[in-house]
C-alpha cells in the first residue's frame, strides 16, 4: 500500500472500462506521432486526496487539486506530463492529447469552464470504445520520462519476415541460458506473456522484439 505522499501510476488499479480507455488514448497519441508522453498518476485513496486538497489550505504549497471527491479515488481518472526536453505540462502537446481524448468520449479537464486541468482525463464506469477503434497490439504506457509511448502489434501478416540476421544469436550457450532466464522470470512474475519465451526457445525471437520486451519489462517492474 503507497503512503499519502506517493504517487500511485499503475493503469492495472484503474477500473476495466478507465484502463482500456486509457490504453486506447496512448494509442491513439502513437498513433498520431505523440509519444513523449507519460502517466503520472492513477488511482488516489481518499487519504491521500484530503492531503493533497490541505496543500495551500491547511498546509505550505500550490494548489493542486480543487475537490476532495475526485474521479481518481473512483478509478476512473489519470494524470500524464510530457517528457524534456518540452516543459512538463506542454500546453502544445496537452492540447493535441485533449483533442484525441474528446475523440474517444474521454473527459478532458483542458475542455472544463471552471478549474481547467490539462493533464487530467477521466471516463464515466460507462464508458466504451467508440465504434471503429480498438486496442491493435500492447500498447506501452510509459509511467516516467525515460521512454516514449509503443505500440508492439504481433501477428500482422503483413508484417515481413525476420530475416536471419535479425534472429537472436548466441556466441556461446551461458549468453543464452542468461537471456532465457531473465525473459522465463518476467513471465513468472506475469510482466509478459509466456508466448514469448516459447519464440525464444523455437528461435524465433528477434533483437528487435528482445528490445521491446526490455521496455515493457522494465515499466512493469516499476
């Protein structure tokens, strides 16, 4: 469990409906060449809302949040920030998100009269994906500005061939025994799917899937 003063940026502890929505929107940003973009916040307990709330009120600092009934203790909220070397809260960026969002029936708190929140998208439990989209592959959402927003579609049959010399090599068997126990131990711990290491093991596995795998393992080890 996080403290008051810890931030929670995990999409797996929003609601089905808010992490798909989510996905999709990070998706949709990929897609539309945005992908310095990053999640800085999910779920928030109703604690740690009454703390942030006292900030400027009861206690030094900037306001940060206008309720103390926000969608993120429902799960149903999220915050993102851009990654350097724009500024943090990019208006630019924020703005072609929040156009994207609006697309989707997300919530964009950019589009509210009264306390305009840029970073903030939320959806209604309700919510579903709106005709003619759908989640195309895994979709990386970064959760810190190290890495950039993917999307790693696997079973396109237009997708060429690996040629041989894309294929992993090994110069020796104790290099190999490394790397499958490093991929058998992130589907252990169920940060990938097992799919991977049976490529892996028929030697169908890519340096360029290796590298995506690094990505992703390394997020969801966060």
């Amino acid at each position: 469990m996080t403290s008051i003063t810890t931030t929670c940026r995990d999409i797996s502890e929003l609601l089905p409906a808010a992490q798909t929505a989510c996905r999709l929107l990070f998706q949709e940003c990929f897609k539309a060449e945005i992908k310095n973009i990053f999640i800085t916040e999910t779920y928030r307990s109703q604690e740690r809302q009454n703390y942030l709330y006292a900030q400027c009120r009861t206690r030094p600092g900037q306001i940060v949040t206008w309720t103390l009934d926000s969608n993120h203790k429902s799960r149903l909220a999220w915050d993102i920030a851009v990654c350097p070397p724009q500024s943090l809260y990019d208006l630019t960026t924020l703005s072609r998100v929040g156009a994207i969002a609006r697309k989707l029936g997300i919530t964009w708190g950019g589009d509210w009269t009264a306390n305009i929140d840029r970073p903030h998208f939320e959806v209604k439990p309700t919510w579903i994906m709106p005709k003619g989209y759908k989640i195309e592959g895994q979709v990386i959402v970064p959760t810190n500005s190290k890495y950039q927003v993917q999307l790693i579609v696997e079973g396109n049959t237009t997708k060429p061939i690996a040629k041989d010399d894309d294929k992993m090599q090994f110069t020796n068997e104790t290099l190999k025994a490394a790397v499958r126990d490093y991929l058998k131990q992130a589907v252990d711990k169920k940060l990938i799917d097992k799919s991977h290491l049976e490529k892996f093991d028929a030697g169908t596995l890519t340096n360029c899937d290796l590298k995506g795998l690094e990505i992703i393992i390394a997020q969801r080890s966060v």
